[in-house]
C-alpha cells in the first residue's frame, strides 16, 4: 500500500434486493461505492426474478460468507399451479402443464415437506455435477437432472390460495431450493407448478425490516458484526481483554491464551474484545481452539 492509499472498507449490509436483477450485477454495483480494491460477496443468492433480504459482505468480511449463509432462511412464495418451466420460475418456457388443484389438496399435501424431506436441485441451479454447475451444462445442450439430497424445511404455511396461485411461508435451512419445492408441492398434487414470485423475508437473525435500498447503500451503511448477531446466526461467543485481544491481534497461538484453555461451548465461536469489536472466530480442533478468521489479518 503506498503512503496515502486507503485499505479496503470491510463490513456487511442487508440489502432489499429488487426483483429483475441478478444478485451478483447489484453486488457489483454496491462494490463501485466502495472502491475497486474492495471485494465483495454474499451471504445466499436469489435468484433475478426473486426479491428480499440479500446479505451482502465486502473486504474481509466476504470471508465470513458460510458463517453468515448456514442460518435459517425464510421466504414468501407464489406458486402457480397447472403449468412448469425449464427453470421453475417465470423466465423459462413451459415444459409441462396439469389441472388446477383444490386448496384443499394443496393443505393435505404441505405437512409431508417440512423437517429433513429429499430434494433434487432444478436443473438451472448452481450446483455442481461433475465439476461444473448445472445450468452450464444445461446450456451446453446436456441432460441435467441433479442427485436429490436431505434439506431441512423447519415450516411450511398457507397463507392464500387464489386462481391457481398459492401464496406460501417457508423457513428452511442451508441449500433448500423453494423452485423445487414448488415443483415437488405441485406434483404431489397431482399436476405441475412453478413459481411466479418470490421473497426473502429473513436470513439468520436479519429481517426485510432492517434491509436497505440498493439506491440508499453507501460506506455509511456498513456494519459491523454483534455478539447479537453472531447468536442470531448460532455461533458460540467469547470475549477477551486487554493482553489477551492484543495477543489473539497478533495471531499468538491459541493455547498460549488462558481464555482457550478453558473455553467451553460450541464450535465455531466469535471472539469480541471488551469493547464489543469483532476480533475474529475460532474452531474446535483435535488440539484445542484454532484460529479460523482474524480480522486484523492481511486481506
């Protein structure tokens, strides 16, 4: 870094990410805000047709993204019954149609996907198969049709059901697809769907109520991770003082620091100093805690 250069800003925010553009293009557009040498990075796609809380993390915060994407997601969704797409969404051509179900085999059908239920991924998603993404190869002209694997889907609700359309409330967890699990509602119906809409209501502990415009976003807008947070996001939480923060700064090993030799609770666990400040995180190892982030170190 020469003399006057700024180091990167690092933080994150919680942006209302807007139907009809792609979460990495307004990633892209926050990053510009913030300087060509800040990186950026995200917390859980939504896809462009999709809506809601985008939790986006800039300089070392990007590091932090699994931490920040395991937490429970929630949705709003409006499945539209009787036809199906390549992508299961309103962008792609319709594949197949069906009847419309009653609501009340739309009721019967929900209880059977919430808590650990099997799910293939859609086809145009970004999973990967033999190492490349899904949709790649789908745009190569292959047949993709991505392994089922467990998800967990804490609930599922009903909120209206009106000309074919089942507006629905999900909270699911890491890796659950709802493009999927409009398919798979519908299907077990009887017939076909897709989504015509979507919103993300929450990720972790950060709610649509405290997301931001992408028009409103400057460096102003940057936070800084919480013991609240981090216990929103179901992380263990220590905190240190005086020698010890200097020393943990530093990347002192961690058996050196009294704190870790008698640390308890659950692996990973967010170190914060007196004052509140996010120092870093630390895991769980065969030998004892071993640094896993230090915010203080090179980017």
């Amino acid at each position: 870094m020469t003399e006057g250069d700024e180091p990167p800003m690092s933080g994150f925010t919680i942006i209302d990410k807007p139907a009809g553009v792609t979460s990495f293009t307004l990633l892209s557009s926050l990053g510009h805000k913030l300087g060509p040498a800040t990186k950026n990075g995200h917390a859980g796609t939504l896809d462009s047709f999709a809506s809601g809380v985008l939790v986006c993390l800039f300089g070392r915060y990007t590091r932090l993204s699994d931490y920040f994407m395991g937490a429970l997601k929630g949705y709003e969704a409006d499945v539209l019954f009787g036809e199906e797409t390549t992508t299961l969404d309103p962008e792609g051509p319709v594949i197949a149609t069906g009847p419309l179900p009653s609501r009340e085999a739309v009721e019967a059908v929900l209880p059977a996907f919430t808590g650990t239920v099997m799910q293939s991924p859609p086809a145009y998603s970004a999973v990967h198969i033999g190492g490349q993404r899904a949709y790649e190869r789908v745009r190569k002209g292959q047949d993709v049709q991505p392994l089922a694997r467990p998800v967990n889907v804490d609930s599922i609700e009903l909120l209206s059901y009106v000309d074919g359309v089942a507006r629905i409330r999900v909270a699911c967890g890491k890796g659950t697809y709802i493009r999927s699990l409009a398919r798979d509602i519908a299907l077990a119906c009887g017939t076909r769907g897709r989504l015509s809409a979507l919103r993300r209501t929450f990720s972790g502990p950060f709610s649509i109520d405290a997301a931001i415009q992408p028009g409103d976003f400057s460096p102003a807008s940057l936070r800084a991770l919480t013991a609240a947070d981090a216990a929103g996001l179901g992380l263990g939480i220590a905190r240190i003082e005086g020698d010890e923060a200097k020393a943990f700064r530093n990347g002192l090993p961690l058996f050196r620091l009294a704190t870790f030799g008698s640390l308890g609770g659950g692996s990973p666990t967010v170190v914060f100093d007196a004052g509140g400040s996010l120092l870093g995180i630390v895991v769980r190892g065969d030998a004892g805690w071993r640094y896993a982030f230090v915010l203080g170190g090179a980017a």
